[in-house]
C-alpha cells in the first residue's frame, strides 16, 4: 500500500524496541501505510534517554535484541547505552522506516470516531492524524519518578533525574547526593564515586543483587558469530533457558527463591566486609519482590573512602543539601534522583476515548488491565505493547514484545480473512483473562514476598509483571483467538 502522509491506515506511538519492532514486521509483511510519532528528535526510547554513566542493559546482549536481526559484533555479554541504541539506529535504517518516523510529534489526545469508523490523533503542536488502527509503543520506562520532598524546589545547586542526565554537569570534586538504589543507581553511583570528592547515597529499601557476569566478548567468538549465524542463534537460546530457569520461584511458588537468595546473600558476603555496612545492605524480604538487580562494582562502590549509604529517611531539602529525620544535615552540591520511573501510570495517563467517547482512564479507575496486556474492550483497533501485566522480572522484555507484535499482526489478520473493519476484544475474554493472572498473582512474590515496590498500583495490585513463563505467554498469545473477538 502507498504511504499515506496524514491518513495512514496505522499509527503507531513511540520509535523504541516496541514501536521499531511493529513498523518491521509491519513491512516484512508488505504494508507500508503507516507513521510512528516520536516525541523526541531521535528514535530509540529508553536507551536515547538514559546517558547515565555506566549506563547498560542487565539482560545479556544476544538476548536484549530482536530474534530477527541477532546481532554477532555485540562488544561485550551485557551492552552499553550506545551500543545498544546504535542496534535499534541500524534495525531502523536497514528496514527502511526513516520515511514513516515523524519526530517532534507529541500525541496529545485520541478519539474513536464512530461515525467514519476511524481513530482521530492529535499532536500538541496541533497536526491531525486520522487512522485505521493505533499501536501504542510508548513502553513503561519514559516518565521520571521524582519524590515530593519537602524544600526540593529551594536547592541552589545541580538537580536532575537519572533519564534526564545533566551532561554539562561535571561531578569531579563535589559533593553528591544519590537519592535512591535502583536498578540505575547502583550502575552510576560506581562511575560518579571515582571523580566526586563526596557521595552520600540515601537508601529507603535496599535491593537483592547478584553479580554481573559481564566480560568482552573476544574478536574470534564475534567473527565465528557472524560465519555462522546458527551457532549464534544457539548461544541465544541457551541464554534465554538459562534466564527462563529463573522463573520457576516466580511462576510457580515463592519458597522456590530461596536457591536465587543465598546467591545475593553470598555475593554481600564476599564483597562487604564491615557488619555494620552488611547490614544495612541486607533486604528484609524475599528475593524477587523488587526487580533483581545485577552488580559486580556497586557494593565495592559503597566500601570506598569518599562514599557512605544513609538509611535515614529524608525530612527535606534547604538551598545547600538535604535533611534527614535524626536531624542530621549533609551539605551537598548536586542531588540526583535514581528513582526509576512512574511505570504504571506511564500507560493509564494515555489520553484515549473508544466507543462513544468513553475514556480509557474511566475504564481503568478501578486499574489498568488488557487482553493479553494488548487489547481493551471498548477501544476497536487500538493495541497496547508493554500494556498491563506484561512486564518480566527475569528474562528479556525484548521478547515479549516480539511476542505482542506477532499478536497484533494476527488481529490485523483476522480483520482481512473476514473482510472487516474492526476488531475489539470481548469484554468476557479481557475479565476471564484478568480474574485468571490476578488470582496467581495474589500468591506470588510479588505480592508475598513482604515488600512494597514499583510494580504495585496505589491500591497493591500488581498490574506490572506477567505472573510465570514467558514462553507461556509466547503460546498463549501466537494467534487471536476469534471467539474472543468481535470482528465487524
């Protein structure tokens, strides 16, 4: 089909893994009438956004890319920003998708026009798009989580968010803040700690680590990967068994962790040789609650001279550092916020309104779910990747995108075999479907492991991760199932 400027037959929302991943099957199979809007000036998502230093995927290299395009000169096991965001730049050149990239184009709202049967997008900066279908790709790691503390608009020096690193800031001999020791702190703060004269990290709840495994991959393992792409593609599946192995305390019972457990007790063991810093590194819950986190550098980090972790809580911020509740006050020149991201209302602030103008905020008030974390009754020809429950807390989030997009190709599929013009999931199949993971859920260790975390809603509903395998939910999403559809 020709390219369609403002009316294409698709839409498709954000140029990360998600929505590079829908514009290359989409081509693959011979459609070409479709736009990706991208907010920024670039393409690339989270890995365009995060320059951190030390900033790098915590998922194997060979892994954390496409099936379809395996990539044999991945430099090290585990891939720097860069080299990661230089993969999807090429995935995106080698498909042709420049052509269908709108940069700059902020979606502000989108209306289902029942009228002409078409879906109504409009941008901030006042452009229309009119479409057939949208395919929403905006991903779940894009909106900074910054706390409300008290005086923090008083700061009289450098502030700034981990996703939103101030490159002009040179940290070499100040004093540093870090509030926070998530997945993105405990990956700077070892880079930062060698040039500050100061780093004060300020821990609320500390995280489960295990060592990183990361090494160069030698120029003979690269070169015999690219003379033989099945030898390649074999170390992947190994890869991904391997990380798969690692589910079965999540999708089948808590107890099961405990083997996942003694490793991260071992590792602070043998990286930590003060008790009382031990100590206050040790989670109180069961691994796996939160994210678990891997590092080989971040507790030798916090060993250093010019480095100390405060469990304080922090009663506020004055124009020269930061308070805690005992009273005591640590002047500093630079706060960040390694905080992560606001990941579930990423999804249910979306401005969209289905039949009737409904919205889809008033539909998830009582929380977001989805089909498969793809579809939504109501809302006809409208896709969700990384929607609800579709989250991992072990293997490659890369991988369920692949297996998102293979299903709304089978929607769209659907639609031609039936010469229709919408689809909409049943509203039956989405409740079977939700009642059903919310039920495992409820005995997983996520919600049993004694901890709270950014997987939960506001209500403690975990609305985040897909409770088991991820091949089950490769097999459970291969092809729409036409019962649990409305094609009209």
């Amino acid at each position: 089909m020709s390219h369609a400027g403002n009316d294409p037959a698709i839409v498709i929302i954000g140029s990360g893994f998600a929505g590079l991943a829908m514009a290359i099957r989409l081509k693959q199979a011979g459609f070409q009438d479709f736009v990706i809007l991208e907010k920024n000036d670039d393409l690339g998502g989270t890995w365009r956004d995060n320059t951190y230093p030390g900033c790098a995927c915590d998922v194997p290299s060979h892994m954390y890319s496409f099936s379809f395009e395996l990539n044999p000169d991945w430099s090290r096991m585990f891939a720097p920003q860069r080299e990661i965001w230089e993969y999807m730049r090429r995935c995106a050149a080698k498909y042709g998708l420049a052509a269908h990239i709108r940069y700059r184009c902020t979606v502000e709202r989108m209306e289902w026009d029942d009228a002409i049967g078409r879906w109504r997008i409009a941008t901030i900066a006042g452009e229309a798009y009119t479409a057939r279908a949208i395919v929403s790709g905006i991903g779940a790691l894009h909106v900074p989580s910054i706390p409300e503390i008290p005086g923090a608009d008083r700061f009289a020096g450098a502030a700034f968010h981990s996703a939103q690193w101030a490159q002009t800031c040179d940290l070499a001999g100040k004093r540093v803040a870090v509030i926070g020791t998530g997945a993105s702190a405990i990956q700077f703060i070892p880079e930062i700690a060698k040039h500050a004269a100061r780093v004060h990290v300020f821990q609320r709840t500390p995280p489960w680590i295990h060592p990183r495994p990361d090494f160069a991959i030698p120029p003979a393992v690269r070169a015999t990967f690219a003379a033989a792409p099945p030898l390649m593609r074999a170390f992947r599946d190994g890869i991904y068994w391997l990380l798969e192995a690692r589910a079965v305390g999540f999708a089948v019972h808590p107890k099961l962790m405990a083997p996942l457990q003694r490793v991260a007790r071992h590792h602070i063991e043998r990286q930590i040789g003060d008790p009382a810093l031990r100590a206050k590194v040790t989670p109180d819950y069961t691994i796996g609650c939160k994210r678990i986190l891997l590092s080989s550098d971040y507790y030798p980090a916090l060993t250093r001279p010019n480095v100390d972790l405060i469990t304080d809580p922090i009663a506020r911020i004055t124009e020269t550092g930061l308070v805690c509740a005992d009273g005591r006050a640590y002047e500093v020149d630079v706060i960040i916020y390694g905080t992560g991201f606001k990941t579930v209302e990423a999804v249910a602030e979306l401005n969209v309104a289905g039949h009737d103008g409904v919205k889809l905020q008033d539909v998830w008030r009582g929380g977001i779910e989805a089909y498969h974390g793809i579809t939504v009754a109501g809302f006809p020809n409208f896709f969700l990747l990384l929607g609800p429950n579709t989250g991992l807390g072990h293997n490659s989030v890369v991988f369920m995108i692949e297996s998102q997009v293979r299903h709304v190709m089978s929607c769209l599929r659907l639609i031609a075999r039936q010469n229709g013009e919408t689809i909409e999931v049943r509203a039956s199949a989405l409740r079977r479907f939700n009642d059903g993971i919310q039920r495992r859920l409820r005995t997983a260790v996520w919600s049993e492991g004694g901890c709270k975390s950014w997987y939960l809603d506001a209500d403690g509903v975990n609305r985040a991760l897909w409770p088991g395998f991820s091949f089950e939910y490769w097999a459970r999403t291969r092809r729409a199932r036409r019962a649990d559809y409305v094609v009209r």
